[in-house]
C-alpha cells in the first residue's frame, strides 16, 4: 500500500466537500491521457533500448523549461544515491556551467511547443555537433523537429494532450528516468492510491481543506526538512501557481528550507500575519544524513543529548517539535513523511499532488490546464525582436 511508504497527517480541517469527492469520481472515470498517464494503462511513445543502444552508460545534460525538466530534475535529486552516472540539467539562460565543456554527453533536448526560447538559446550555445542527441517535442513543425530532422537525431514524441507540468510521468519524465536506470512503471501509482482508501480520503480531506484556505487568500508554504526534495517541490510550485493562478484566484506556493529558515521566516510565520497554510515535508530515510555526526569528543556537557545523533535524526526532532509549536498556535498544516525513499514513493507524490491540483482548479472554477498570463510575455517577447 502507498501509504505505508508515505505517511500523510491532514489538516486539522474537518469538512469533507462533497464536491470535491463528485469530481474525484468523474476524474478516475476519465480516459484522458493524462489520467492514463498517472497509471499501468500508458504506453510509452519509445523504444528504450533502440533509443539509447550503447550509449546508456554516457553522463547526460537535460535541456528544457519549466514541466519540460523540473520533473526529471526531483527524480534525480530525490534518488540519485541509485544513480551511477551524473546528470545535467540546463534550465535557465546561464553560460555559466557546472561540466566539463569538453566531455561528450548524451544531449536530451525537450520542449512540447518545440518553440521555447531559452531552450533554443541554450542548445545553442552549448550542444556540440559530436554528442548524441535526443529531441522530445510534440509531433508537429517546430523548430526542434526541424532541427532534429536536419541534424538526423532520434525524435520521441511529446504526448500532445499532456501539458508540460502534468507531464512528468509521460515521456516527459519517464525516459529521463530510465536514463538513470528506472522503470517507468514503477513510478506509476494511480492504480494504488484508487485502492488504498487511507490514502484516497487523505486526498479528498487534504484538497477539501486547502479549497477553503484558497478563498481566504492563504499563502501554501512547505516546509521542508529534505535537501533532497528542493526539486520536487519546484515542481510543485509549478504545477500549483501556473494551473490555479487565473481569474484572480489561485495559490502561490513558497518553499521554506529548513532548519536554516528556522532563522529567518519562522518568526512571521509564528507571529505575523495570519494568512498561510503549511506543508510539512521530512524522509526518514535520507542516505546522505545517516552517520553519526555528533561525536562527544566535540561536544560539551550542555549538549550531550546531541551525542552519537545523526543529521536525520536532529531533522526530525526539529520538525516534530515544529509541528507541536504550529499545534498549539493553531496554524493550518498538514505533513508528509516519506518513510521508503524509491520510485513508488516520488511517483506516489507526483500522483498525489497533480490529482489534489486538478481537483482544485476544477473547485475554483478555473482551468488548470492552461496557462493565458504566460503566453501574453511570449508574444511580447517577439514584439522586441521584431523592433528595428
């Protein structure tokens, strides 16, 4: 069951919106290939092997914006202890680089319109005519599918009915992550979360509680006690602001790293104004934190009770002792414990939060699938290039 690797406590908010639950219903029944895509049922539009031949033990650099990359970005980051080659992900106008300009890469270049600026800029500007290259783009006349074509380079197919940011368990994501040597379907977790009912009403109660902190205006600020998760919810925080964000409603989503923001924001957040809900976010199992770093050697007797603890370990204190302040302030939050770091577990939260943020649209009476505001700056853009 997926909620025994990610162990989710709801907000304190009671209410379950019948609504919500009506929309649920109707979503699940739908056949679209985004829904599809959150399950066993999605066939991948490429051949893996035929795709990568030899050349699956090259680093690789991903080029995209936004959904194009930020899915494939907190796989990594989340698992890449599993990982045996390095990744690069180039998502920003930056020449700036942390590899090696010289060394050959495996080139995966992806953008659904085939049109995105920086994307363009930053091929070319660094992709050298020598490196292997992949192009995922949508099946239609773009510049990456002509310039693929030109450059006789292999082609997969963007899912045209899947937007970029609810993309990451289709080819998006997928074949990024069998790069890095998983299989898609175990990232794929609707199928789960249907039949574990602890994990379907934390689904319905959690996105019944946030629809009423959205009409009041409240900021979502996670929370977060795993270095390893900044990605993953850079991917959250698009997926919300870019779907709800429309016709003066919407979400904005703020991250919050902990403990450092213990220093900074906490203090706001405990007394200032009253206008946010929280996401807790901790890994019990975090590779990186497990040795014991407090050695007595270093310690003096006012802080032994720091001795033989790891990192993870003085995480989670903190994070509990957090959520029991936040408790007695009666701040709204919820938290989120993974308690296996794999890809059932990652999968389960990209599963959990596209459905918790088409529901939500749905609730506001918005489109979640679209994105108006943004194209107005595309356009905008051009009209620059266009001036003498």
């Amino acid at each position: 069951m997926i909620s025994q690797k990610i162990k989710i406590k709801n907000f304190q908010y009671k209410k379950k919106n019948k609504n919500i639950l009506r929309i649920l219903s109707s979503l699940l029944k739908d056949q679209s290939q985004l829904i599809l895509s959150l399950g066993n049922k999605y066939k991948n539009n490429y051949n893996y092997k035929k795709l990568v031949n030899k050349l699956d033990k090259q680093n690789v650099r991903i080029f995209g914006m936004g959904g194009s990359i930020l899915g494939a970005k907190a796989i990594y980051d989340f698992l890449k202890e599993k990982i045996k080659k390095k990744f690069y992900f180039i998502d920003n106008i930056d020449e700036k680089t942390p590899f090696n300009k010289k060394e050959n890469f495996l080139d995966l270049i992806i953008s659904k319109s085939g049109n995105t600026l920086e994307t363009i800029v930053n091929i070319n500007i660094f992709v050298k005519s020598k490196n292997k290259k992949i192009f995922l783009t949508e099946n239609r006349n773009n510049y990456l599918s002509i310039l693929a074509k030109e450059l006789k380079s292999e082609i997969i197919h963007h899912n045209n009915f899947i937007g970029g940011r609810f993309s990451v368990l289709s080819e998006t994501g997928m074949f990024p992550a069998e790069l890095m040597g998983f299989k898609a379907s175990n990232f794929r977790k609707l199928n789960d979360i249907i039949k574990d009912k602890k994990f379907l009403n934390s689904l319905i109660m959690n996105t019944s509680a946030i629809l009423n902190y959205s009409k009041k205006n409240y900021n979502s600020i996670i929370i977060n006690y795993d270095s390893q998760a900044n990605s993953l919810f850079e991917w959250y925080q698009q997926l919300v602001s870019e779907s709800l964000g429309k016709q003066n409603k919407g979400i904005l989503p703020i991250i919050s790293t902990m403990p450092k923001d213990n220093h900074s924001l906490m203090q706001y957040y405990l007394d200032g104004k009253k206008n946010n809900f929280y996401t807790f976010f901790f890994s019990k199992n975090s590779p990186v934190n497990k040795t014991k770093v407090m050695k007595s050697r270093l310690l003096h007797e006012t802080h032994n009770y720091l001795k033989d603890q790891t990192v993870n370990q003085i995480l989670e204190k903190q994070s509990i002792a957090t959520q029991k302040v936040f408790y007695k302030q009666k701040l709204p939050f919820r938290s989120i414990v993974v308690s296996k770091r794999d890809e059932n577990s990652i999968g389960g939260l990209f599963c959990y939060f596209i459905l918790e943020t088409i529901l939500l649209g749905r609730a506001l009476g918005v489109n979640p699938f679209n994105q108006p505001a943004v194209e107005l700056i595309k356009i905008e853009t051009k009209k620059q290039f266009a001036q003498k």
